[in-house]
C-alpha cells in the first residue's frame, strides 16, 4: 500500500439527471480519481447518499487521507443535492457541460449532449459558451425514447447501435415526433425490413431530429464533441458523423461529463472553506416530505428535506415564500 | 351590471379605475394562478395559444363570484388573438354562463368606436364623464408601470432578497386606493422612491450608499415578445424576478402604458410616441420589412434597439405555437449574430417545466457575464 499518496485534495461532482445520478472525485491535476453511476430512479437524495458513500469508498483506495476541497452540483437535481451533501457551487449542466468539454478538447466548438430525458447543444468559441439551446417540449431522441424502443425490439440499448452499424440500406423513418417515429418503426417491422436496417433509420431520425429542434439558426463548426448517455451508443455517433460530415469525439466518461464539468467549477473558485457534510452522510438520516402552501390559490406543494431532523431545503413553490431558506428575510417571517 | 375583465400585469388597475369611475360594479377576477389555469386548460380548445388559457380561467373564476359581462379586447391582423373574445364566449355559453361579452375593437386612428363601446357600458354618461375616467384610469396605469420598471433596477441589488418587491406590493396597495389624479400621481412619486430605496439605490437608480458591494454597472436583458407573455408575470414564470435575483436588470419595451401609447392612441396626440413605433419598424427593417401579425415585427426591431441601448443580451418570450413570434424567433439568430448580441428565445405553455426555465437562464446569465468579464461593459452603456 505504500504507492497511495499520503494526503491529497480533492473536489466532489454530482450531478443528479433525470434518468441517472453521477459522481466523481477529481485531484489536483484535475484527473478523473473515483466515479460513480446510478439510475435515479425517482429517488434523487437516496442515490445521492449512496453514491457518496461509495464515492468515498473508492476514494480511501487511492488516497490514504483524501481531503475534500469542494463540491459542485449540477443537473436537474442540483440544488436538491447542495442541501443534502452541502454544495459549494451550484450550476446549470449546460455551464458544466462546457467546462468538461473544453477541458478535454481545449479547442472543441461544438458539443453535442444527449441525456436521459433531455438534449443540449452547446457552441463554444475563444474558450467560452457563445450560444446554446435545450430541447423544448418534445423528448423524442433522447435516451429514454432509444432506450423504449430497444426494449420494444428486445435489445439491450448497448446493442441497439451495435446493430446499426451493420446496417446496408438504413430505413426511412419520420424524425419530427417520437409517435410518428414509432409508427413508421411498427410499419418498416410489419412490411419485413431487417431490425438492423430499421434501428439505423432510427438513429439517423433521431439526429435529424436533434439537428432541426436544436441547431437551427446556428453554426455548427468542428471540432464536435457528443457527450452523455445516449454518447455511448455507436449508431448514434455514426449517424452524426454521416450527417455533420466530421468526426465526433466521445470522451471516454462521456456519462460523467456534467458532474466532471461541477467538480472542476468547485475546483476553479478556489474556496477557502468548503460546506461538505462529510462521507458519514451515509450515516446520517435524511427525509423528505411534503406539504401543500395555503399562502394563495396556486397550493404549490413545498418539497422539505431534513438532515438528523433539522431543515435542510425546502423547494417546489412559485414564490420565495419557502425557497428562501436561512435568508434573513425567511427568518424574520417576512409575508404577513 | 357587475363586468369583469381579463387578467394581463397590471391591466387590472386600470380598468377596475375606469369602470368603477363610470358607476360599474367591477369584478376583478382572481390573479392567474394554478387553479384558474387548470379550469382554462380543462375548457379551452387544445391548440389554443397559452394567453387563451389564462383568459377563460380569469372569466370562470369571476362568473362563479357574480359577473354578468365581460369587457375583452379585439384585435387585428394574422394574429388569433383577433378571434379570441367569439371563442370564448361561445366556450363560456357551453359551459353554461349566460355572459355578454363586450368587445373593444382597436380603434385603427378613430377614438369614436372605442369611447361609444365605453359609453354604452357606463349607461349613456356624458363623454367628458367619460373621458375624466379614462384620465384617471391612465395615471394609475402610468404609475404602476413606474413601480416595476423602479423594481426590477433595484431587485438585482438589493441586500436581502424580496425586500425591493415587498416596498413595491406595500406601494401598490397605496395606489389602488389612491383616489383622484393628484393623489395618484403623489403615491406614485412616492412609491418609486421608496421601491428604490429598499435596495439601497438613490433615485436615479444609481447606487447609493451603502451599495452592498455588488457589481455594478449590472448586466441588463431586454425582455421582448408577445404583449401577454411579458406583461403577466404568471404565464412567464416570473421571468423578470428569476432574472432580477440573479442580479440582472431587465429592460421592457412593452409596459402596458407603452402599448397602449402606441396602438391605441391615435398619433395625432403624441407626436414624440409616433416616432417610436416608426424608430421599431426601421430598426427592424433589414430583417422584417412588414407586419407579420401581434408583437412579431416590434421583437425583431425592440431586440435591434436593446443592442444600441448597449444591453448586454436579449431574451425573448412567446406562448407555444404563436406564429407572429415564430417568425421572429427564426429572424433573431440572424439579427444576434449580426449585432453579436446574445438571444434567448423561449416559447411557453401550460406545462413548460420549472427546472428547464431555471437552467437555460441560468447559462444565459453565466454566458452574459462571462462575455463581460472577457470584454468589459459594452461602450454603448
């Protein structure tokens, strides 16, 4: 055991997805040290504390006295799990996103991100985010769209691009909406099209997809770089290949890029103390609850999470009645 | 007859004033909130734009309190807000409401039909009757649309969160109750300062002391858009105070009073408001060279003249589907890269998740710094 370092510093990334939960552990070099991926489940704060735990676990066998910087949160869950773990910098994922990606591919200029319920599409340019854009309201191409239709063809999803990239004569299939897609799926299936032909067809529909929702009105330069879950599909990244005419990069922890770009962010604002709870978190007890507002007609239900007991966020109101938390302003029972 | 009125901002305050001055009963309806959107959802058509909503949960809450006539306004032009006062009468009759819905047609540079429509409500009072409610009316309006445009430049640097909003609700209450015009227009000298002052601003909207420390000169956003999607803080999931408390001042074009000013009025009594709208249409011009229906050729040409008022980016705002909108949202990319100002466009509706709203402005607002700390504030401020 004499090969681990003595002490070392460390910054914390978690990012909590719709679909799934990421950490990492990142060193000095900033060097990717102890990660973690867990699907979320509807359960953000359970996998959270799990992850953490396990975080730390992997942590102790590479450095004998690990001592934690930082945090940073990101995804949809970020503010959620600040509260829980004691975030230090709390970002959107599409500032986490780009963070990771330039510090991967220093001269990226375009990163292309697909996750489990939603997809971005980010332009940098002179080493910063110049323009962006998320899916709206529409989820198809996303990973839990692929992920449905694998299950329908009783593929793995890890498969599905396998088996694309096999494909000769790729099908035709309508991209605009996931329902539309579906039914041009069952119809190429049922008029006895190979299941290779058909899901690269799908692959392709998908791109073009993402490409008219996200990219229109914008320049897409290389180089490209295609992060996330759906990354790891190969028929995904050849069909973006195909249709941008370049090469794309996939980082190799393509899944843990958000949560990598927020422990860089927590790296990088070089804090002098951190508000980390510590790996015992796993020993602590946390609980959510909820309850509905009677302050006005729109009865939001407030979200509250507690640590051993205390108050730790309360979130899911319109107003500030309940966000606030800590705020002077909350204390002094502002609203009459 | 007890008369009721759709929901926009601050709307309601004017015309609450205007009715009741002319001897009408007046039934404000409750703010939009989540109740009145889910009664809206539930009866209006499926397609119908966002704002269309809203209306029908407004009207719906003030049936069930006693009203007995709605005063909605009418529109023109390939904008389906034109048709929006026939389909919900013919939605609230369905539903069962014995309504008459009074319209008021924009009046195209003629007063007459407008203020004959008025009259006709007020039960045949002389016009100089009416015209002193309408007066009245005005300068509340007028004076509300102080208090936010003081709002959202202190917001971003008040101390404590809220307590900029907390002055301008306490002004508020004074104004509904102001009585008069002098009265209105003391409250609302009145009200500004105070609004200001509750985040450590001077009245000229710079800081005061002590300051905080936080940074100034701001960022500032011009919000532009369709009328109802800026105006209504609801259906914009209170984009202004998201914005605000991440420390950007946000810029208006289309306050109620401004709107007002230019479509309502004919120009022949505002000179200096006439060259305005024509200052929009040729700002717009090498993009939109003509009316495409709602607020769609103002986006384009107010987003032009947020760049030479040197903001640093420019978010824009549409209920889902609006097709004046959309083509200003496929213009703007074009215009942003041109001007290199940063554009957010965000289309609305009834359920555009909190979460997503949050993070792209979020990275707008970390895109707009980061482009101020590379090149400083831009000269034009």
């Amino acid at each position: 055991m004499g090969t681990k370092p003595a002490t070392g510093h460390v910054w914390l990334g978690i990012d909590v997805g719709s679909v799934t939960t990421k950490a990492v552990a990142v060193g000095e070099t900033g060097a990717i040290l102890a990660h973690i991926c867990h699907e979320t489940m509807g359960q953000p704060a359970r996998q959270v504390v799990r992850g953490l735990v396990e975080l730390g676990a992997q942590l102790a066998e590479v450095r004998r006295k690990p001592r934690v910087r930082g945090v940073g949160t990101t995804g949809s869950g970020r503010s959620l799990a600040a509260a829980l773990v004691g975030g230090d910098v709390v970002k959107n994922e599409i500032t986490a996103h780009a963070v990771a990606a330039l510090d991967l591919v220093p001269d990226v200029r375009t990163v292309l991100e697909i996750g489990g319920q939603d997809s971005k599409i980010i332009l940098l340019r002179d080493g910063g985010v110049s323009d962006f854009a998320m899916n709206t309201v529409c989820a198809a191409g996303t990973g839990s769209f692929l992920d449905r239709q694998a299950a329908r063809l009783g593929l793995a999803p890890a498969e599905l691009g396998e088996l694309a990239l096999r494909s000769k004569r790729p099908v035709r299939i309508a991209g605009r909406c996931a329902v539309f897609a579906e039914t041009d799926m069952v119809h190429q299936q049922q008029i006895g099209h190979a299941v290779e032909d058909i899901v690269a067809g799908l692959c392709q529909a998908l791109v073009r997809n993402y490409l008219n929702n996200l990219a229109k009105g914008k320049d897409l330069e290389p180089p490209f770089v295609f992060q996330g879950g759906v990354a790891a599909n190969r028929g995904m990244v050849a069909a973006f290949e195909g249709t941008l005419g370049h090469p794309v990069t996939v980082p190799e922890h393509h899944v843990l890029m958000g949560a990598f770009g927020a422990a860089l962010l927590a790296k990088e604002a070089g804090l002098a103390s951190t508000r980390f709870r510590g790996f015992g978190l796993g020993r602590m007890e946390h609980r959510t609850a909820s309850f509905d507002c009677d302050g006005c007609p729109n009865a939001c239900e407030i979200t509250e999470l507690r640590v051993d007991g205390a108050v730790a966020a309360r979130w899911g109101g319109r107003c500030d009645r309940w966000q606030r938390q800590g705020s002077p302003a909350r204390e002094a029972g502002v609203e009459a | 007859m007890r008369v009721t009125f759709p929901h926009m901002g601050n709307l309601w305050i004017i015309a609450k004033t205007l009715l009741e001055d002319l001897g009408l009963e007046v039934i404000v309806p409750p703010l939009p909130n989540r109740r009145s959107l889910d009664v809206g959802v539930r009866h209006a058509p499926e397609f119908a734009c966002f704002p269309l909503k809203l209306n029908i949960g407004d009207f719906v809450g003030a049936l069930d309190q006693g009203a007995e006539a709605i005063v909605m306004a009418g529109g023109i032009g390939p904008c389906r807000f034109g048709h929006y006062a026939q389909v919900e009468a013919q939605v609230l009759h369905d539903l069962g409401y014995d309504v008459e819905m009074v319209i008021l047609e924009p009046p195209r540079g003629h007063l007459d039909g407008l203020l004959a429509k008025i009259r006709r409500l007020s039960g045949g009072k002389p016009l100089t009757r009416v015209w002193r409610a309408i007066r009245f009316g005005w300068e509340k309006l007028v004076a509300l649309d102080e208090f936010d445009r003081a709002l959202t430049r202190a917001r971003p640097v008040e101390r404590l969160t809220g307590s900029a909003a907390r002055a301008h609700r306490a002004a508020a209450a004074r104004l509904a109750d102001a009585d008069g015009v002098w009265a209105t227009r003391r409250v609302g000298r009145e009200g500004v300062r105070e609004i200001l002052c509750a985040a450590g601003l001077e009245e000229s909207g710079r800081p005061g002391e002590p300051s905080w420390g936080k940074p100034f000169p701001r960022l500032r956003v011009g919000l532009v858009g369709e009328l109802f999607m800026v105006a209504e803080p609801f259906a914009n999931q209170e984009i202004e105070r998201r914005l605000g408390e991440m420390g950007v001042e946000v810029l208006r074009p289309l306050y109620l009073s401004d709107w007002v000013r230019t479509h309502l009025i004919p120009r022949v009594f505002q000179p200096g408001r006439r060259r305005r709208a024509s200052e929009v249409k040729r700002a717009a011009r090498p993009y939109l060279g003509h009316f495409v229906g709602g607020e769609g050729l103002d986006s384009v040409g107010e987003t032009i003249l947020f760049d030479r008022q040197g903001c640093d980016g420019v978010i824009h705002v549409a209920p889902f589907t609006c097709m004046p909108e959309i083509v200003a949202a496929s213009l703007l990319p074009e215009a942003g890269r041109d001007l290199g100002l940063p554009v957010l466009s965000l289309f609305l509706d009834e359920h555009t998740a909190e979460a997503g709203l949050t993070t792209r402005l979020e990275a707008f607002v970390d895109l707009l710094g980061r482009r101020r700390a590379v090149g400083g504030a831009r000269e034009k401020w």
